[in-house]
C-alpha cells in the first residue's frame, strides 16, 4: 500500500456504517464464519465479543468459539501464545460457529500459521504485515515468510500494514507507543466491521463507557482507530465487495447475547426468585467457571449472596452451610475443582440437602487444558464418590441451555431433597448465543414448604419421606424441629445417628432409590428427525450443535439418520431403550474416550459405536458427517 492511501485511510473518519460513504457494491451471503487471531495480549477476545455483540443486535443467529492460551503471558509471538475468537453469523438458525473459516484476520505470523488450515479456498486471509519480520517469522516457526510467492495463492490475501496506520492516527494523541500499540485491536475490528457491514454505534457505546470517564484519551484513540480501520476497507481497492448478512428469522420474542457462563447464573437467580429464596452462592475462582461467580457478584440486588472461598473445600462447605440455613445454595467449579469437591457431595448426600454443583468441564487431568474444552469428568459425575452415593446429573446442551439446566436443576434439588450436578463445558460456557428471554409470568412459582412444628406424635422427624421420597426441609431455630445432620449414618425417620447394618442398607437403598425415581422437570433429551432409521447419533451436553447440524445435513443428504441429545444422564431418560431399539447402529461422539458409551453398554442392549475425540476443541459437523457415513452403507 503507498503512502497516499496510507494517509487518506488514516484521515478518513465516518461514524458509523450507515453515515459511512458507499462506493462499492454489496453482496448478500447466507452465513459467514470470522476468525480474529493474534497474539494473547492483543485483545482479540475483546473485539470478538464487540463484533458479535453488534451482529446479535442487528438480528443476526450468532456462535461463537474463544479459543486462548492457559498461560497468562505465553512468549509473546510464538504459537503458545495464540489467541483466537471465531464466531459464525447467519440470516438462518445455526448451530455451530462453523466449519471452515471465510475471513482471518492474523495479528502476526503465529496466528496465521495456527490458524489458516482452517480457512477455505478462495477465503479471506488478512494479515497485519508489519508483524512479519525476520525475528517474528523465526519465533512462528516459518522459514520464509509465506506473505512471498505461492504459499497463499489459493486464499484471498490482503496485506495490511496495521501498526504502521494504528501509529500514524494516533500520533497525535497523547498517548505512549505502548499505548497506542495497545490500539490496533480496534483497527482490525472497524476493517472487519466495514467488510461484513456492521454499525460502529455499539462498540463506540462500549469504548465510551469503559474509557471515557476514567481514561478519555485511551477511549479517543480507541474510536479513532476503529473508524480508520473502517476506513481502510472503504478506499482500499482490493476490497471491491462489501458483505452482508440479513436478519435471521428467529421466533418472536425478546432476545439478548449470552454465554453459557452468564446464563448458568441467570437460571440460578431465576429458580431462586420463583422459590421465594436467597441465593448463597460459594465457589473458588477457577477457568472456566469463574464467569458465573462474576455474573452473580454482579446481581447482588437480586437477593444473591456471593462467597469467593479460600479453596474448593471451603466453597462448597460453606453452600451447604447455607441449604442447612434455608436458601437455595450453589457452587461451581471444573475438572481438579471437582475432585475436590468429592467428600463434601457425599456429605450433602447424606445429609440430604438441596445444592446445586456446576461443573465447566475442561481439559485434563489434573491443570491439563484449563482453557480448552472436554467431556470428560461424566463419570467423575455419575459414579466418582466414596460409597453408594447416587447424584443427579444433567448436562447443559448449549449456552442459551445453560440457563435450563441451571433452573431445572435447582427445582430438582430443593423438591428431591438432594445435591444435583450440572454439566457443562468450557466451549458452551465461554462461547455465545442469542438466548430467548423467557417472560416471569409463564414461570410457575416454584412451591417450597418447609415443617412449622412437628410430623409425628413423637415429634419432629427429621428423616420422615414424602411421596417423592425426600425429607423435610426444617430451617433452623424452628420451635420444635431441633436436628441435627452430619456424614454419619441416620437412622430411618428419627434420623439419629445409626451404626446398625440393616439400617445403613435400607438408607442406601432409599437415598439410591429417590435418584432413580426422579422425574425430570424439562426435557429429558431433545430429537432430531423420525424415530426410526438407520442410525441414530447420541450425544450429551455440549456436543449438541454440531450433532445436530451433520444430523440435518445427512437428512438431507437422503439418509435415515436421527439425533438423541441426552440432557438427563442420571438417571437416563425412560424411552431411551425402546427409542434405540429402533435403529441399526448408535454412533455416540463424545469429546472424551467413550464414558457415555460405557454407561449405555452397560445398561442397554443396543448395538453402540463409539467416536471419540479429545483434543481441546469441539467438533465439527464435517467430523461428524464423515463418521456417520462409515456406517450407512
């Protein structure tokens, strides 16, 4: 690029896309898939969110994938250090945040190197050239600079010299060359926001409310770049198509972005309001479930009570500290976290407490990939306790379904009496999605009744059962209902303390029996085409999208292919066997080494093949359509 159009990109200052001049012409895609990549400091979650935010304002369906290192600060440049955000954006209902990626926008040398495998033929490839110098180059891995020749010749390459503009406009600022380094996020947001035609309005709102009071020159800057790197798509002539994505037709409703992370905490909240309870919320900061602590925080005007603990022990032993007292209690944690948690679920088991426990899956064992996504603590869930000691287990399909899970859990563990699990992962808990908010006055108010005086002629009974098997809930202080609860073994009804074998039999036996009663309070799985077929692909939790978008592209394809998500896991949904029963083969992908496919073997007959997958990342519809077809012949 010459100096002239470096200049007048630079000086060129519209306000928003529709202020903007239009001299060039505009084409109307389906769908488009973006991938913003650099390195861990160069704030491309930040401007992912941004871009998606504006794009879930304008109607579009979005998802999207962060995808970042686990270290704070990996060596800068190096592909350690890459850190990307990709979000798919569509004028139809999608599932995923896509396959194959048309447009990157590469910070340097390591992200377009860890990332352009990803990006189709004849897609976009922009790159920040100014990052590509010999000592860049060598800390990327690349042994020549692949900006030259061939190497990029079946992808749209456009060179753009982003520190070099990022300078020139803010030379006048103020600000530090660090800080105006800082900046160039926000060019390669306005170049991407001018080439897919989205509004500057809302990433200003945001930059002026983060920036404005406390730091105006940061925010000046940060707006200036943005609107010059707008700029630089208008003028540049490589760019002679502008993009556009309709509005999708969703259903009626009001709709807000959310992340799985963000609407777990809604649904707490949510169930605890209906319930007419305080919700104690304990947990130990940990990736990726410290967003939820943060939303709650957040919300305390909700009658929401946050407590960041000391560790995982202290988090969820104060949770239960808080069911003893009457309120709706909850903590989460992932992976290690869990573990840790292990004695005190028992011990709420025992005691027979209502409490929530979220666990964002990652990576591992032990720290593993604490930023990346995995399936696999399900057994760690459903059986990893000392004892017969049999937990619910739901496991979330989707962010918006997050909220779901979260809600309907919490019903289950006040109404059973019991500590119930919620899965998730950290794909679903970082990643987004339109959610539709669901209006308070449809939502039943949920009936908690707690014992004014005693339940028997011989007084208070604090391990008496009702029809669903559970004890009742007796606040303490109650006049009359003195208790107590502990992890030793209680005697059936009174509830003291018991070392008597038949009894300890028979208390497990009803503590086992009350799980396996339990009726689900939402959907106990959702479905995807006939139920009979050919083969039927089963899945859990976060794997649901992309099931379901390679189910819906077979179905088209003319195959007899059906999808099961399973959103109950403990115990399993009623009809899963008759629902099995009626197809040939059951493909079950799990981004693990086959738990789910464990505990169906185990406990059904049907003819079940496992495609596994741990590699930090969800999978692909192109994954799963590819393995499905080996077994339809």
């Amino acid at each position: 690029m010459d100096q002239s159009a470096l200049a007048n990109a630079s000086q060129t200052n519209p306000t928003t896309a529709g202020l903007a001049p239009r001299s060039k012409s505009v084409q109307t895609l389906p769908s488009v898939t973006i991938r913003l990549a650099g390195d861990s400091g160069d704030g491309m979650q930040l401007v992912g969110t941004q871009f998606s935010d504006t794009s879930a304002r304008l109607g579009n369906d979005i998802c999207t994938l962060p995808d970042y290192p686990s270290e704070i600060r990996a060596p800068a440049g190096t592909m350690a250090g890459v850190s990307g955000y990709q979000i798919q954006l569509a004028a139809d209902d999608i599932f995923t945040p896509g396959d194959d990626v048309d447009t990157l926008i590469a910070m340097n040398p390591a992200a377009l190197r860890a990332n352009l495998k990803s990006v189709r033929p004849g897609g976009y490839v922009i790159v920040n050239e100014d990052a590509f110098s010999a000592n860049d180059l060598k800390k990327a891995g690349y042994a020549e600079n692949p900006l030259d020749g061939e190497a990029l010749g079946k992808f749209r390459l456009v060179k753009v010299p982003v520190d070099r503009m990022n300078a020139r406009a803010l030379k006048d600022s103020g600000l530090n060359p660090k800080q105006i380094d800082r900046c160039k996020n926000f060019f390669a947001l306005g170049l991407v926001c001018w080439l897919y035609d989205r509004p500057l309005e809302p990433t200003i709102a945001y930059i002026e409310s983060k920036f404005g009071t406390k730091m105006p020159a940061v925010a000046a800057a940060n707006i200036k770049v943005l609107k010059a790197g707008w700029s630089f798509g208008e003028t540049y002539e490589f760019f002679p198509i502008q993009y556009q994505v309709e509005k999708a037709q969703l259903p009626p409703g009001k709709y807000r972005k959310v992340t799985g992370n963000e609407a777990i905490a809604l649904g707490l909240v949510t169930a605890a309001r209906l319930a007419g309870k305080e919700l104690f919320y304990g947990s130990y900061p940990i990736t990726p479930a410290t967003d939820i602590l943060h939303s709650l925080a957040e919300i305390k005007h909700m009658g929401v009570v946050t407590f960041q603990a000391e560790d995982e022990i202290a988090g969820i032993g104060s949770a239960i500290g808080a069911a003893f007292g009457g309120a709706l209690a909850a903590t989460g944690t992932s992976g290690p976290g869990m573990a840790l948690k292990t004695e005190a679920i028992g011990l709420a088991v025992m005691t027979e407490l209502p409490l929530v426990i979220i666990n964002v899956q990652r990576g591992g064992p032990s720290t593993g990939l604490p930023t990346k996504t995995e399936q696999s603590d399900l057994f760690q869930a459903v059986l990893g306790r000392n004892g017969e000691c049999p937990v619910p287990v739901l496991a979330a399909t989707g962010p918006a379904d997050c909220f779901n899970a979260a809600y309907e859990a919490s019903v289950l563990a006040m109404k059973y009496m019991t500590p119930v699990i919620v899965l998730s992962d950290g794909y679903i808990g970082n990643s987004a999605e339109p959610w539709r908010i669901p209006s308070a006055a449809d939502m039943p108010p949920i009936v908690v009744e707690h014992p004014t005086g005693p339940n028997s002629p011989e007084g208070f009974r604090p391990y008496q059962r009702d029809e669903n098997g559970s004890r009742p809930w007796a606040i303490p202080g109650t006049p009359g209902l003195e208790h107590r609860v502990g992890g030793l073994e209680k005697s059936d009804g009174s509830g003291e303390l018991s070392h008597d074998p038949v009894n300890h039999e028979k208390m497990v036996k009803l503590r086992a029996q009350k799980v396996a009663n339990l009726r689900p309070v939402g959907a106990p799985f959702y479905w995807t085409g006939p139920e009979k077929g050919d083969l039927l692909i089963l899945g859990w939790g976060g794997t649901y999208g992309s099931l379901k978008a390679a189910t819906l592209d077979l179905r088209k394809d003319g195959r007899a292919v059906s999808q099961c998500q399973i959103r109950y896991i403990n115990p399993l949904p009623e009809r899963l066997d008759e629902l099995m029963a009626q197809f040939k083969t059951v493909l079950i992908p799990e981004l693990n080494l086959g738990q789910l496919a464990m505990l169906i073997k185990a406990n059904y007959s049907a003819k079940v093949v496992t495609y596994a997958k741990v590699r930090g990342q969800p999978f692909t519809v192109s994954e799963i359509v590819q393995a499905a077809k080996a077994y339809l012949i």
